[in-house]
C-alpha cells in the first residue's frame, strides 16, 4: 500500500467540501434565522447563499488548474486540467440553475431545495472527478437520489409526484444494471480502477460481454437514449423547470464525462466496429443501435410535442444520440467534439430552460400557446430564446452549428479511407434538419403568431444578465471556437 | 480592397437597426437604406478596381480580400476573395438589397425587425459569394436560411407559414447534402483544408468524385430551383412580401447556382464530367415545365415564380455545357435574372398587389390607364424576360443557347421552346393585367395561349379601368427602385462588354483548370 496524503485529499475534494458547507449553512439557515421569513424572502436569502458557495467553491477549482496531475486512492480522486475544467463547468451550471430557481416558486422547503441542489452538485463533482468504479456508482447515486427529490419539489401537483415516482423506479432499476454489470467487470478485472481494467485483455470473455451490456443499458438510462428513454419527458415535465433544466444539464455533462472515462479508459479495444459493411460486436455497436434510435425517435416525438418542456426533453434525447456518434470514433478528434459538443449543449440547454422558467410562470404555463407573441411581451429574453433554439437547431454561427459539425467531422475522419462512420453521420445530418422544424415551431409561436395578452413581462435584471451572458457564451463557441477546442484536443490527447 | 466590409456593415445596420426605438419607423427605414447603399457603393468601387486590376496575364483571377486561419484544429479558414464569377453576383445583391429596401418603404408591421433580418440575410448572401473556404461558404450558406423563414412567416401573405416553413426545410435538406459532400471532400481530400482553391488543385479520387458530386451539385441546386427540387421556389416567392421574394428570386437561388459552380463544379471535374449530360437534360425540363406551369397559372405572382424555376434551368444548363460561351452565359444569366425577377416581383407584390388586393389575373385588368408607371415597367421587365433584344436577358439567354447547340443541338432546340412559352405568357401577363376591361371568368386553356382573347368586347368602355381600381398612384421610392433596375437591364443588354469582360477570363481560367 501506498501512503496517502491526506492534504491532497482534502485539496482535491476543496470544491466538494466548500458545496457541503454551504449546503448544511443554507439548511440550518432556512430553519432558524428565515423560520418566520416569507417564501420570496427566503428563496432570495437562501439561494443568493448557495450562489455565494457555488462562486467560491470555483475559486479552488481555478486555482487547481494547471498544477501536476495526481490520482489519489487508487484512482478514486483524479486530479488534473480536464477533471477540473469539467467540475468547473458543473459548478457553472449549478450556478444558473441555482440563480433561476431564484425567481421560481419552489415551494415550502426553500433550504431543503437548495441544499439537495448543492448534494446534488456535489455528486457530480465527485462523478466527474474519478475513475474508480465504486465512487462512478456513489456519485451517481448520489446525484440521482438528490435529482428525484428535487423533481417531486411541485409537492400539491400530481404531475410532479408522477414524474419522480417515475423517474425513480426507472432510476433504481438502471442503477441496478449498472451495479449488476460493474460487478461482472470487477469479478473478471479483479480491480475498479478503469485504468487497470484496461490492462486486463477481456474482450473473449462472455461474462465480460455481459457485464459490458449492463453498464451501457445503466448508462443509457441516465443520459437518456432510446429504448431507456421513457423517464425523461414526464420527469422533465413534472419537475420544476430549474430542476429539469438542471437534470438536463448538469447531470447529463457529468454522465457523458463518465461514460466516454469508463469508454474509452476502461474498456478500449472492446469497442468492435460499427463500420458499415464490417460490423463487429462491442460496445461501439450498441452505441450506434442507441444513439441511431435516440436521433429517430427523439426528432420525431417531439415534433408532436405541444409542452415545451417536454420537446426539449425529446430534443435531448436526439442530442444523447448524436453524442454518441462522437463517442464511437473514439479518437483524439471524437473525444474531443464529445466534450465540446456536452459543454455547449448544457450551456445552450440551460439557458433555454432558463428563459422558460422566467417566462412561464408569468406566461402562465409552458405550453407552446402560452409562448404566443412572446417577443412582442418579453423582446429581449424571447432574442436570447431565439438564439438558444437556433443553436440546439444546429444554425450557424452559433455554439451548437460549429459542435454539431465537428463532432460529425470527427465521426467521418474515424476512418477517412472508406468512411465506415458516414451512415451515422448520414443519419446525424438529416435527422437535424428534422428537428429544424420543431425548433421553428417554437420560435413560430413566441414571433409569429400574435398574443392574446400583449402585456409586456419584466424579469429581474440579475436573470436578464445571468441569461445574456449564457448566449453570449453559445455565440462565442460558435464564432471562435478554437481556443476551447484546442485546449480540450490537447487534454483529450492525454487522457 | 474593402469589399468584405459589405458583410460587415449590413451586419452593423442589421445591429443598429435592432437598437433603434420601435417607434421611428422612418429612422429605421432610412438606416437601412443607407446600409444597403453602403454596401452597393463597396461592391461598385470593387468592381472598379477588380477591373483596374485584372490583366490578360493574371495567374487566376482571384483577388484575395482576407484569408486567416479561422479554426486551426479543423482547417478552417476566414478566406474571402473575389474574382469575375462572383463579384457580378455581389453587385447584383447590392442592387437586390437597395432596391428591396426601397419596395418595402410602406412595411409597417414590426418594421424594426423586418429590416433586421433582411440585413441579416443580406450579409449572409454576401458572405457565401465571398467565401473561397468551404466551412465558411457553408456557415454563410445556413446563416442565410433562418432569416427567409421569418420574413416569409411574420410579413408574407398566401399560405404564409406553409411557404415559409416549406421553404426552409428545403434549403436545410439541401445543406444536408452539402453537408456530407463537404464532409467527405474534407477527408477524402486529405488536405486538412477546407480552402477551396487548395482542394481544388488536389481533386479526390475518381470514384468517390462520382457519388459525391450529385450530392453537392443537388445539394445547392435545391435552392436553385432545380427540377424536380423547385416545389418550394413559387409556394416561397408567393407567400413571401415584396422585398422578400425580389431578394428570394433575386439572389438566393442564385446562392444555389453560384454554390453549384463553386463547391460543386470547382472541386469535383471527374464528377462533373459523368454527370454533366443527365443535369443538362434536368435542367432543360425545368426550363421548359416552369415556362409551361407558368403559362397556365391563374395567380400573377405564381407565373412569376414559375418564370423564375424556368430561367434558372437557363443558369443550369449554361453552366453544365462547359465552354466559355455558355458558362458567361450562364453566369450573366444569373445577374440579368436577378434584375428581372426583382423588378416583375416588384410589379406584382408592391405596384399591384399591395393596391388591389388580389392577383388573381381574371380579376385585374385595365391597369394600363390607372397605373401606367407598372404597366411600362412591367413591359420592359417581360420584354426582358423573354430575351428581347436590347435587354439583358437576350445576351444572357442568346449566350447559353449557342453553349448548349455546342452540346447538343437538341438542347439548344428544347431551351428555344422554353423561350416561345415564356413570350406566350409574359404577353398573356401583359394583356390581362394592364389591357383587358373585362373580367374574364373563363379559365385560359392550358397551351393555348389566350392573349386576343376578350379582343372587342372592352373597346367600348373606355373608362372602365378608372372606375374599377381606386388605388393610390405610384410612390416615389418605388420609382426609384423600379427606374434603377430597368436602367440596369438596358445597360446591360446594350453594353453586355462592362460584365462579360470579367466574367470571360474567369471561366476561361476555371475552363483550363478543367483539362
């Protein structure tokens, strides 16, 4: 055994620490000082505390970045420039979704809210940081413990109950699969750290093949692709909107950040092919069946769609899809265009569920008529609206065209001699312009059709400014992309 | 050379249009004006200096206006240039622009943003006229689209949400075709450029050329109005205001075109080579269906739609023939019918519809005494359209017709006929429109043109027209507008030497780099 350096520890889990301590202040809070204070008041105290957290816990974070690269006990704390830009990006949107909640009923339980919301960020934290299997199953559960009881937080409707409950049984169960298939790779590996598991050739074994499938139905549960999809509308639905916006955000960036670890650290060279004409088993190839099925059926549910929430939950589901086609090429390139891809979705995502938060509960519902002649009532969040829709549309010049191209370019460069990728790709492209048309259907409703109440809406100014800076983000990833992309391809390359 | 700034400035208006209090519509107005003259100056001054500057001896024509490396990781590359292909294209979009403006003078629905997108969609149409990068060309390419769907959907008339949403998808579908083609001369190539003039010195492979050709070709083709891909150009141009559908008709199928010719033709010689015949036979169908459909529609500005798919199998097939004749034919073809659509369209959205609400052709009739200004703008834009000598249709079409005899003398036959349909029903236009006194209630029979008929019956009401449309008279800034673009198709077509000048050793250049 090693000695441990327990200092590291503590340095590498700083973040970690900072978001329990204010998480256990925020609660302790709400129940003493604000016990008599009303509901908005304690909304505003309470979260402004857990945005304070949220801001410093980023100070330790910044200041990790670029020192030497550790992996303590045995690989359940990695730290290095990639872990920490990823929890960087976590907090970033715990953040957001914290300043919306502001403006939001949530109902009784204001510290309790926030403080699942900071456990919740806190699992995730833990989840992008290591490479360990056990700690991978902990923090997730942890965070989708905290996820199902922030979900059920609209307490008086049923809807809301509905979808937890929901989003629970299908939770439990993926969770089951996960454990069932990690314990399969530890029973044939004899180690959880993804880096030794990849020293142990198993791809001939079958029990490893099983133990393989299993983690990829878990996986596929929490990032949502088709068949294990069935959760995310009504979840999305029910939960309240900065909890759905923080479920398909947050979680979804820490998921994907551990799926394509677990991938491409843990089991290469059990990827077999998904060229076409040359097929192989793998998991490359459970991918492809996935994610090909997410962006079908993902586009074409939500063109149906009448509840915003819910169209963005399928939309989602065609975006899970479409990120897998990056994981599958598993080069530098992929990898690279993985991660862009999840940053720019989740900052797209989270501001586009930010400004239906802020709208919908002057608007009176989330639905696609209640959005009618928005922009004559809220113009300048209804222009933010335009742009988040038009870049999960994948238009140019915004963040989702320029990570939409390269992740299919990478897809195709995988193997530029017979382009085996290019029937996903093929799919890829079309099924995005599929999906043009559901996001002008939104826009349609908020600038074409007229209103019924054309009086005008008022946000805070904090949320007006919290939102600009979330599009001005997604433009910018759009137009320059290249210093993020460069830094990723070079950590990407060390990974 | 500054000729990039037209991008930047009709970005800049487009911004500071959006900063503008709703209220001070004139204010808005005239900031887009002036942003469109802005930058037509830039494109007139470029053509000047273009002119100045190429000589017999020029190595390649281009005139490389900034090329910076965008996008290291990805070879991506801020490359705008201009040569003798595209620059008649610019001018043409400033023209199209200031024009547009002008026709749209009395939008007062939201005209904050309409002149925003409007501009949007300007930049975008320069920006992909420009671009000699293939990620840039595309960027510009789908920048363009978003901005259609809203002028169309929130200021259009006919089935506006339809033909908007129609026509979007349809460019989108066709972006995806080019997408892949992009994707895979990237790669194929093995480059790691997108820059078009590099990859056109490397072509890819013979038998990858031959499948990704006809995608990239239809791909931009789409939005050329290419037959059977046209369905979406007279839904779009009907439902589409005034400034939307001269823009539309004007110069975004020309972006097809031009994006044909560019990332289609440029990259891909084998391919073009083998699928050069079935393209010249699709463009003759379009030529000659458009012309037909056009002959038999009961909507005025459906016959100018069709006209629009039947000149632009002109553009196609001149492109297509592979010699210097028909290709400046082609390319000249391109500017000549972006004046021509802009001005018919003009008559028919603003002059006409915009007073009589209704384009139904049995329904109007003697607006030669009431709206006489129309009447002789739309006769010199028709007597242009079917290439009347003298206008800027005749050298186009004239030029392309002897490009594709060289072809196939069959071709050159199948175009004359397109050319006798047209004249059938532009004179079928002119008559019901501005010289039948009576309504007619019976349908034209489809072929048989139906001009003369009603002759005799309307000599002896003399007044009817009057008493039948009480309309405002002809404004100033349409006037203007109209007077611009016709003074362009007589210039033109009396001294076709001033685009053909520059437009002839570019395509011999493009020719040579061909063999």
């Amino acid at each position: 055994m090693t000695t441990v350096n327990y200092l590291d520890v503590v340095r590498g889990l700083s973040a970690e620490l900072i978001l329990a301590v204010t998480a256990l202040l925020a609660l302790t809070i709400d129940l003493s000082v604000l016990r008599r204070a009303e509901r908005a008041v304690r909304t505003k105290s309470v979260g402004t505390l857990a945005v304070i957290g949220l801001l410093a816990a980023l100070i330790p974070l910044f200041q990790m970045y670029g020192d030497a690269p550790q992996t303590l006990l045995g690989g359940t704390l990695v730290v290095n420039d990639l872990t920490v830009i990823f929890k960087i990006v976590v907090v970033v949107l715990t953040a957001l979704a914290v300043l919306i909640s502001l403006d939001y009923d949530v109902g009784r339980h204001v510290g309790e809210y926030f403080a699942t919301m900071l456990f919740g960020a806190i699992g995730m934290l833990l989840l992008v940081g290591t490479e360990e299997l056990i700690t991978i199953f902990v923090a997730l559960e942890l965070t989708s413990i905290c996820l199902y009881i922030l979900t059920a937080f609209h307490k008086s409707w049923l809807r809301s109950q509905e979808a937890a409950l929901k989003y629970f049984m299908f939770g439990a169960i993926s969770s089951a699969f996960l454990l069932f298939g990690l314990s399969y790779i530890f029973g044939i590996a004899g180690t959880t750290n993804l880096r030794a598991i990849h020293e142990v050739v198993l791809t001939d074994s079958p029990l490893f093949s099983v133990g393989l499938l299993f983690v990829i139905i878990g996986f596929g549960f929490k990032v949502a692709v088709v068949p294990f999809h069935l959760w995310a509308p009504d979840a999305y639905e029910g939960a309240p909107t900065p909890v759905a916006a923080y479920i398909a955000t947050g979680s979804k960036v820490a998921s994907f950040f551990v799926l394509t670890k677990v991938l491409l650290i843990g089991f290469t060279g059990a990827e077999g092919s998904a060229f076409w004409g040359s097929f192989q088993s793998g998991w490359a190839m459970l991918l492809a069946v996935t994610g090909t099925l997410s962006m079908v059926v993902g586009n074409c549910a939500a063109i149906v769609q009448h509840n915003i929430k819910r169209l963005l939950a399928y939309s989602s589901i065609a975006h899970a899809g479409y990120i897998f086609i990056g994981l599958i090429a598993a080069t530098v390139t992929g990898t690279t265009s993985v991660l862009f891809y999840v940053i720019v979705y989740a900052l797209t995502n989270l501001g586009a569920f930010g400004v239906l938060a802020a709208l919908s509960a002057r608007a009176g519902g989330e639905d696609l008529e209640h959005f009618n002649g928005m922009s004559k009532r809220a113009p300048y969040l209804s222009l933010l609206m335009l742009i988040f829709i038009l870049s999960l549309a994948g238009v140019p010049p915004l963040g989702g065209f320029f990570s939409k191209f390269y992740l299919f370019a990478a897809a195709v460069g995988r193997d530029a001699e017979n382009f085996g990728l290019l029937w996903l790709v093929v799919i890829g492209i079309f099924m995005s312009a599929v999906s043009l048309y559901y996001y002008l259907i939104v826009l349609k409703h908020m600038y074409i059709v007229e209103p019924r109440d054309p009086s005008r809406i008022t946000t805070p100014v904090y949320l007006n400014v919290a939102l600009g800076l979330a599009a001005l983000g997604v433009v910018l990833l759009g137009v320059f992309p290249q210093p993020l992309l460069a830094l990723l391809n070079s950590l990407a390359a060390r990974l | 050379m500054h000729v990039d700034w037209t991008i930047y400035t009709s970005l800049i208006g487009a911004g500071l249009i959006m900063l503008l209090p709703r209220e001070s519509k004139t204010l808005i107005r005239l900031v887009a004006l002036l942003t469109g003259v802005i930058g037509l100056g830039i494109g007139l001054d470029a053509y000047f200096a273009y002119n100045a500057w190429i000589t017999p001896d020029t190595k390649d024509g281009f005139w490389h206006i900034a090329n910076t490396p965008w996008i290291p990781l990805l070879g991506a590359h801020y490359h705008l240039a201009i040569d003798g292909i595209n620059l008649p294209l610019i001018i043409l979009n400033g023209f199209i622009c200031v024009t547009g403006i002008l026709f749209s003078w009395n939008i007062d629905k939201r005209p904050k943003e309409f002149f925003a997108f409007f501009l949007t969609l300007i930049a975008g149409v320069y920006g992909v006229f420009m671009a000699m990068d293939l990620f840039l060309l595309f960027v510009f390419y789908e920048l363009a689209i978003i901005p259609k769907y809203f002028i169309i959907a929130i200021w259009g008339s006919t089935r506006k949400e339809y033909g908007a949403m129609k026509l979007v998808l349809y460019s989108f579908i066709g972006s995806a075709f080019v997408f892949i083609a992009i994707l895979v001369v990237f790669f194929a190539s093995g480059q790691g450029t997108f820059d078009m003039l590099e990859l056109a010195k490397h072509p890819i492979a013979r038998d990858v050329q031959l499948w990704v050709f006809p995608l990239a070709f239809v791909g931009f083709a789409v939005l050329a109005g290419m037959w059977p891909f046209h369905t979406w150009a007279p839904t779009g141009h009907v439902a589409a205001p005034t400034a939307a559908s001269m823009l539309l008709a004007g110069v975004v199928m020309k972006l097809g075109a031009y994006g044909c010719f560019r990332a289609g033709m440029m990259l891909f010689p084998d391919g073009l080579e083998y699928w050069r015949w079935p393209l010249a036979w699709l463009a003759l169908v379009g030529i000659i269906y458009g012309a037909a459909v056009a002959l038999v529609q009961k909507d005025f500005k459906y016959m100018i739609g069709y006209s629009s798919v039947s000149h632009m199998g002109f553009v196609l097939l001149g492109l297509v023939t592979l010699n210097v004749v028909g290709m400046s034919g082609a390319i000249l073809q391109m500017f000549s019918h972006g004046i021509i659509a802009g001005l018919l369209f003009a008559v028919v959205g603003r002059m006409i519809y915009d007073r009589t609400h209704t384009r139904q052709l049995d329904e109007l009739g003697g607006l030669a005494k009431v709206l006489p200004f129309a009447c002789v703008t739309f006769v010199i834009g028709g007597a242009a359209s079917m290439g009347m000598p003298g206008f800027s249709g005749f050298v186009a079409e004239i030029q392309v017709l002897i490009g594709a005899f060289d072809m196939s003398p069959w071709l050159a036959v199948g175009a004359g006929v397109g050319i006798i349909i047209t004249v059938a029903y532009i004179l079928k236009a002119i008559h019901k429109v501005f010289f039948a006194e009576e309504e007619h209630t019976q349908a034209a029979p489809a072929g048989a043109p139906d001009h003369g008929h009603g002759h005799g019956h309307g000599h002896g009401h003399g007044g009817a027209g009057d008493a039948r449309w009480d309309v405002p008279p002809i404004t100033l800034p349409e006037k203007l507008g109209a007077i611009i673009l016709m003074s362009l198709l007589v210039i033109i077509g009396l001294y076709p030497s001033i685009m053909l000048n520059m437009i002839q050793p570019n395509v011999e250049i493009f020719l040579r780099g061909l063999r």
